[in-house]
C-alpha cells in the first residue's frame, strides 16, 4: 500500500470514529440504553472477531497440510528418481566390467 492510500485509510478510520462519536452523542437514547447498545454491539463485533480468526486459523492449517502433503509427494519423486538413476549406474557398470 503506497503511503497515499495509507494516509487515506487513516483518514478515513479518524472520520469512521468522530461520526460514530457524533452518532453517539445526539442518539434519541438514554445513556442507559447507548452504554447496553454499544455493549451489545462490542460483544457482538468480539464474537464475529473471533469466529473469523478461527476459520482463518483454519485455512491456514488446511494450507499448511497440504504443503506438506505436496512436498511429501515431491521428496517421494526425488528419491524415487535418485534410486532410479543409481540402479541404471550399476546395470551400466555392471555391463561394462
């Protein structure tokens, strides 16, 4: 991200707090209620947080697992191929002697 587009973002999340601010203190609620609201809102927001993170977390194993699995597969092929390439360098040696 260029440092513009930063600069943006943070212009953007400055102006995101004051309107919520804003939003806040001329709300037709009381401040009981605005407090149990925003609460609500944050216990809401800290669930949604936390379900994405897990689901995240994961993706991230699924991914990990599968790197392992292709790299498993590729160590197989090597070694595979090495084995080869020796056997063919006896039966060669063997044949010349």
């Amino acid at each position: 991200m260029s440092e513009n587009a930063g600069a943006r973002f943070s212009y953007f999340l400055v102006g995101l707090g004051i309107g919520a601010m804003i939003g806040i203190l001329f709300a037709p609620r009381t401040g009981k209620e605005t407090r149990e609201f925003l609460a609500e809102r944050t216990e809401e927001g800290r669930d949604a947080l936390l379900r994405k993170s897990r689901d995240v977390r994961e993706q991230a194993e699924e991914y990990v697992e599968r790197a392992k699995d292709v790299v498993r597969k590729q160590k197989d092929q090597i070694s595979s191929a090495i084995e080869a390439g020796k056997q063919a360098y006896r039966e060669e040696k063997s044949k010349a002697s």
